[in-house]
C-alpha cells in the first residue's frame, strides 16, 4: 500500500492521515490511488522513451493525472473523520 500511496504523501505530506483512513474507509478514493499510482508509473516509462509518440500519450497521461488529483484532493478536502 505504502508505494502506491508514496507519491500521493509527497505531493501532500500535511494530509497523510486522511489519505490513510481514506485509503481503508472509501472504495472510490483507494481506486483513484490506485489510478494516480499507474499515471505516474506509466509517465517514468514514458520519460525514458526518445519518441514524439510517447510525448503526446505523456502530456495526455498528465492531464488525467491533474484531473485525478482534483478528484482526490475534493475527497480529501471533504473527508470528516468518525
């Protein structure tokens, strides 16, 4: 869980509790970690590639992953802990 979760806490270190009890509590949230995890994964590789091809499928891969962003930070931002 921890490396999928990684990038995710870096990108917003201060909320590394919620994305925790977000990650056990809610189906919807730990899909989208799991999305934001294989973007980025898949934007590594494609950083390696010297392709003009790669580079578009790049610049829409990080398009998707600010979009999933928004969606995790809404989450965050309107999770109230029981």
């Amino acid at each position: 869980m921890v490396d999928r979760i990684r990038n995710l806490i870096a990108r917003f270190p201060e909320d590394e509790r919620t994305v925790r009890e977000l990650i056990r509590n809610d189906r919807d949230f730990n899909a989208l970690c799991d999305e934001y995890a294989e973007i980025d994964k898949e934007l590594k590789r494609l950083a390696k590639l010297k392709d003009p091809t790669a580079a578009i499928e790049a610049d829409g891969l990080q398009k998707r992953r600010m979009a999933v962003e928004e969606e995790l930070l809404t989450l965050m931002e309107g999770y109230q802990p029981v």
